[in-house]
C-alpha cells in the first residue's frame, strides 16, 4: 500500500484568472519510512514548473520561469531547508498515520448485487457496496476476466456515516455474456491483499433461488413417488399371482 500525505498551499488572484499553488507529498511505501520521499511541485495556471524531489536533492525546472528558479533555490539557503524536509516535516507525520490511524483500520463489508437484471437489449445492472471501513481512503474497481473495466461504471465518493465509518458505492452496467467472470475489488489499508469478491454466476439472487426451490421440488416428488411404487408393490404381491394363476389355466384349456 502507498501512503501520500498531501498538503496544499494556493494563492489565487481570481480577477485575473492566474493561480499559482504548491503542493507537498510526502510518500511512503512501507512504515518504516526507508523509502520515503518528500516532493514538492509549484504549479502556476495548473502546470507543473518546478520540483523538488528529495531523492533527487534539488531543484528541477520544467518552463523557463522553472529553469530559472531551480538556478536560483539550488544555489540559496532554499535548497538546504528542502533537503531537511524529509526528516522533519515528512517523516513525523507518516509515522503517525502508521501508528494512529493505520493501525486503527476497520476492515469494510462488501456486498454484491444486482440492481437491475438483462433483458433483450437491455444490459444488466450490478452495485458493488463496502459498509463500515476506517479510514477513507479506498480504492474500488471491476474486474471482468481479470481485466480492470473503465467504462460504464459510476462510483459514489467516500460517505461518512457520522460514527467514523464511512460506505462507497459503484455500478457496474454490463451486457452478460456466458462464462465470462465479473468481480468487484476493494483495496484498503485494513487488507494488505486486494479483497475481492465474484459475481455468483449468470443468475441473479433471485432467481437462483427460484431455481432451487424448484430443483428441490423435482427431487422430493421423485422420492415420494419411487417410496410410493415400492410400497404398493410390497403390499400387493398376491394380485399379480392371482392373475397370473387365471391365465394359466384357460391356457391349458385352449390347448386340450
Ligand atoms: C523522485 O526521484 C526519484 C529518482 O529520480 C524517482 O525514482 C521518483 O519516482 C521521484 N518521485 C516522484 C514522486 O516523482
């Protein structure tokens, strides 16, 4: 799982349309902190042109106003106060995600259900929902035959429940085609391994209990009706003698 702590600092002159902001990720793989990273990106009107990236240790234009900026802050007291960033600002604060809320994370119920069934030329309607994780942050997609879907899904955002839980819902709107298998996945901090959950098949809940209430009946009817034959046959033995006795001897007398 990748931690990105994310801070925002923007300044806006709105009359004029122009915005500059900046950005400062601290990244980390695993909690230990030995990968960790800390970056920080000036942006003005939304691109990207200037970096400081602390694995790389200085500065890195991307325009020309980023060029010469980089120039500027690698060679000033700027580039020595990022270099501290990591261990200061960074790694501090990832340490306590890792201790304070990671380590409280709540694992979500999921449930996977169809909303809506195919019918001709109407594709089929499928609501993949996770109740009762902390914290927010989760990641939840559709695989079709191991193929991550992109279209034709609609996801809610994280909804908080008020009690520090929180719910996320998708749709999943797809045509079925036979064989073919549907799942939904969910990946949050409270799992290490992605939580996947499969699409029972091509029936719907409903009707693969009818089908079984069904099936159930065939069964049960053929036993009641086997457990039937037999008992008349055991009881009545005598009449299939007694008939077979009648024949016989008008046979006997055909013949003299
Ligand atoms: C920071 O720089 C390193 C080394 O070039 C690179 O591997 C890493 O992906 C960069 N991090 C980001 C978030 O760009």
């Amino acid at each position: 799982m990748i931690l990105i702590l994310q801070l925002l600092l923007a300044l806006s002159l709105r009359a004029d349309g122009y915005s500059w902001y900046q950005v400062l990720d601290c990244i980390s793989r695993s909690s230990d902190l030995s990968d960790s990273e800390y970056i920080t990106t000036y942006y003005f009107n939304k691109d990207p042109f200037l970096r400081f990236n602390s694995t790389v240790g200085e500065f890195v234009g991307y325009t020309e106003l980023g060029v010469k900026n980089a120039e500027l802050f690698n060679k000033g007291p700027e580039v020595q106060r990022m270099r501290g960033e990591l261990e200061r600002y960074c790694k501090p604060n990832l340490q306590l995600v890792y201790t304070h809320i990671l380590d409280k994370a709540v694992k979500p119920k999921i449930r996977l259900t169809s909303e809506k069934q195919a019918s001709q030329g109407h594709p089929a309607l499928l609501m993949c929902s996770a109740y009762g994780f902390y914290p927010p942050a989760i990641d939840m997609y559709w695989l079709r035959d191991g193929e991550k879907v992109t279209s034709d899904v609609v996801s809610t955002e994280e909804m908080a429940d008020g009690n520090w839980y929180y719910q996320i819902h998708s749709h999943l709107e797809y045509t079925p085609t036979s064989g073919e298998k549907i799942s939904c996945v969910v990946e949050h901090a409270s799992s290490k391994k992605p939580i996947i959950v499969d699409w029972g098949g091509s029936f719907p809940d409903s009707d693969r209990d009818k089908i079984f209430i069904g099936a159930s009946g065939f069964v049960l009817g053929i036993i009641l009706s086997t457990a039937g034959f037999l008992y008349y046959k055991k009881k009545s033995p005598g009449q299939i003698r007694e008939s077979s006795a009648d024949i016989d001897p008008s046979g006997v007398l055909m013949s003299d």
